[in-house]
C-alpha cells in the first residue's frame, strides 16, 4: 500500500512518529500525493539538505509556507490587504532585497543579515540573562508551591520566553500580551488548519505589530538603550537593519523564538511525566537536567519540518531529487532515526552520544539555541521538583494548531491523590 503521507495535512499531529518510521524504512524519498512536496526522513538525508545550501535553498521556506495555497493573494483578501497599508504604511506584497528575511534567505545574502543579528545573541548577551530567568521562573511557580492547580502551559511555559524576549527588545511590559496574541495568530494562519482561510489572518496581527513597532525603531535609532533592537539599529556600525528588516527579524524571533521554547518546555514535561523511572533520576540528580532537555530536543522535537526548494538536480539515499523540486526536511523524524540513535524510540535521559538535529544545521542553525536551552533549563529546574507529587488532570493531550511545531496547547496538573 502506498503512503499517504501529507507534511502539510494535520493527519499525523498526534502521533506522528508511527508515519515517520514508515517513511524512513519505506520512501525515504516520498512525495506528498496532493501537495508533490518531497519529503526526506532520514538523517543522513535531512543532514545532507541543510549542510548543502547551495543546494537546498530555503527560498523553499517562502514558497511553502507563504507562496502555496490559502497564502496567496486573493480577492477575498482586499479588505485585510487595506486594513495593513493603513496601520503599517507599507505595503504588505512589496518584497524587500532579501525576499524573505533571516530564515527565508541563502548565502551570500544570509551570511550578512546574519553577521548583524549574532552581535545581538552573544554568549555572554544570552548568559546574563539567566538571574531573570530564574526570577521570572519563581515568580511563575508559586501557584505549585502552594499546591494550587497550574497549567505548566499557561503558568510558565508562556510567561517564561515572552518575558524574556520582549524584555531583550525593550518592549514595553503592557504590550507582553498582545506579543503573544500576535505571534500565536502568525503561527496558527501561517502553519494550522485555518491556513486556507486567506491572508486576513496573518495580516491583521503583523499590522497591528508594526503599528506598534513604528514608533519604537525610529525612536531606537536616535536613542540607543541597551537593548536587542538598539543594537541591531546602531548607527555606531556600518552594516545596520533597515525598518522592514528589523520588523522582519521581531516576527522571525516571536515566532522561532516563542512558539518552540515553549513547546520545548510543555514536552520535557510531558515526556518526564510519561516516564516516571527517568523523572526519579533527574529529581535524584538535578544536574542531569541539561542532557534531559537535550533529549526532549531530539525524542519530541519542538519544530518537526523544515523546507526547502533544490537548485538542481541531487542523488540521495532514497533516490533522486528534480531540480526545483518542494522538500520538507522532516527533523523529528531524523532525530528517531535508527541508523544514528540506539533503540531511538526510548525516551533516556543518561544518553550520552546526543547529535540530535533539533536546532537545525548548517547556515540556518537556530540563531537562539543557546536561548532557548537556558530558558528550557531554568523552567525545568524550578518544576522538576514539584512533578512527582502531581499529575495531569486529562489523559487526553491537545496538541496546537500546526503542521510545524509540536506541543500541548495546555497542560494542567493537578495534586496527586
Ligand atoms: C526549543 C526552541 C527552539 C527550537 C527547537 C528552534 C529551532 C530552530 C530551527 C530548526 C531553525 C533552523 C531553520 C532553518 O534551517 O530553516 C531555527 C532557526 C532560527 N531560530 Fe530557533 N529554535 C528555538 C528557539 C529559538 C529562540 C529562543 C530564538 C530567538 C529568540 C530563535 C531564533 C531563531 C532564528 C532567528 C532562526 C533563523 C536563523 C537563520 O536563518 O540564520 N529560535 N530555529
């Protein structure tokens, strides 16, 4: 029987890695039945694609997610295309040179786009942000500590990489909430099941955003503090952003930044509460906490699929690749792959030999790993300790509305009895 495997269809959210193993032994080349998407699930080939930019470029990203289906521009879309053009003075189709910003481009054009955002993700920029982490942490705690209900979503999840993101921009406490109703609604309209539902969705939020954000760069550029976007609009330095850029890469980092590290952290909980022999070795040992998160990374991978478009033609493990050709590069599955893990489908927090590729490889690595492993570390920590005497409140898992990323929507947890 063939497989019917869809990257884009929300068939396989719940459990996807049953599909994923089926590709890996079956069609390591498959193709998408409706979309034509290729889709590479094993590591060796997943690794190839992201190593190989010139190859694979992640023009593939735009096309995909931005270029296909409900995201092109319609009729339908007149009135949100209106309401953008008069919050954000721009006009939402104009592209700008890099087309489709941090993540969207290829060297060489990545590489100086990169070189302006890395002066803001410094080691020693990410390190000094770990006595708030740990505030923002206890301050966040105090329901579990008074034995009250707490959603590990809600409660912490959430707070802890909103906070910490908008404090690093410089965003004002007040507009914490909108960020992450802005970013939730890019994500959902950009990768969920209302995505055939047209623009509106993705416009109004990123209008409304740039309204805001209108004000704040200008005023960044006249005054620099010390914060993310001063930086990255330091008239100190040559090669600076532009407006579009900036406002390009605060939507990149809500939405790559937000969206997985809480995700990331809504799975480590999960996972440690599925697998109660490992929960009693990180309580027993809570410096094992760091390669716990590691292998939450790698055993439920926050951000499933990557995409890609081929610049040529190209001989994989599974066979060969047209040039032009769509490819989703399927992360989750790579990191289960059995060739590279052993016995990949257990969840153990001593292992060792870890080359998970969760953050991504190559040019595109995840500019905020160090980031989001910090925040992971700093919100398990405060809550391993409170797990053993708590458990879900509903066996049944929601998951979020996306094709891209994986995590509960919520995860209340009650006292035991
Ligand atoms: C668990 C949390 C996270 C995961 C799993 C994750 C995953 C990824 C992956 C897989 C990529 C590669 C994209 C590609 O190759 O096309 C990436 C890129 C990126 N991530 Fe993350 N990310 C996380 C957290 C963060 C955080 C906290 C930030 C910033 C605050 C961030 C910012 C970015 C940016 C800006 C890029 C684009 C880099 C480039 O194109 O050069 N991410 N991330």
């Amino acid at each position: 029987m063939t497989i019917q495997y869809e990257p884009m269809s929300p068939g396989a959210w719940k459990d996807p890695y049953p599909i994923y193993q089926e590709l890996r032994e079956k069609a390591p080349l498959h193709r998408g039945p409706e979309s034509g998407i290729y889709c590479l699930s094993r590591h060796e080939d997943v690794a190839f694609a992201l190593r190989n930019a010139q190859i694979f470029s992640s023009r593939g990203m735009q096309e995909v997610l931005f270029d296909r289906g409900g995201m092109r521009p319609g009729l339908r879309d007149l009135p949100a295309l209106a309401r953008f053009f008069i919050r954000a003075r721009v006009n939402p189709l104009r592209r700008n040179a890099q087309g489709g910003g941090l993540i969207g481009t290829d060297p060489p054009e990545h590489d100086a786009l990169r070189s302006v955002v890395n002066r803001g993700f410094t080691p020693r920029r990410v390190a000094a942000w770990e006595p708030r982490m740990r505030e923002i942490a206890a301050a966040h705690v105090g329901a579990l500590e008074a034995d009250e209900a707490f959603d590990v979503v809600r409660d912490l999840a959430i707070p802890l990489p909103v906070t910490v993101i908008a404090e690093m921009l410089g965003v004002q406490g007040e507009r914490m909430r909108d960020f992450k109703r802005w970013s939730d609604a890019i994500v959902s309209a950009a990768t969920g099941t209302k995505r055939d539902a047209g623009l509106a969705g993705m416009l109004d939020p990123m209008g409304e955003m740039r309204q805001y954000m209108a004000s704040i760069i200008p005023e960044r550029r006249r005054n620099p503090k010390d914060d993310l976007i001063s930086v990255l609009v330091d008239p100190r330095h040559e090669d600076t952003l532009d407006e579009d850029q900036v406002f390009g890469f605060i939507v990149l980092l809500l939405v790559a930044g937000n969206e997985t590290t809480t995700n990331l952290i809504g799975n480590a909980t999960v996972t440690l509460l599925d697998h109660p022999a490992e929960l009693e070795h990180v309580q027993a040992d809570p410096a094992l906490v760091p390669q716990m998160v590691e292998e939450v990374l790698r055993y439920d991978t926050p951000v499933h699929l990557l995409f890609r478009s081929t610049t040529q033609e190209v001989e994989l493990s599974g066979g060969k690749l047209p040039a032009g050709a769509q490819v989703a590069v399927i992360l989750a599955s790579a990191n289960r792959d059995p060739r590279v893990f052993d016995d990949p489908d257990r969840f153990d927090v001593t292992r060792t030999s870890n080359t998970h590729i969760a953050f991504g490889f190559g040019v595109h690595f995840c500019l905020g790993a160090s980031l989001a492993r910090l925040e992971a570390k700093v919100a398990m920590e405060a809550l391993v300790p409170h797990l053993p005497k708590r458990r879900r409140s509903s066996e049944e898992l929601d998951y979020i509305d996306s094709f891209l990323v994986r995590g509960p929507r919520s995860l209340e947890l009650i006292v035991s009895a």
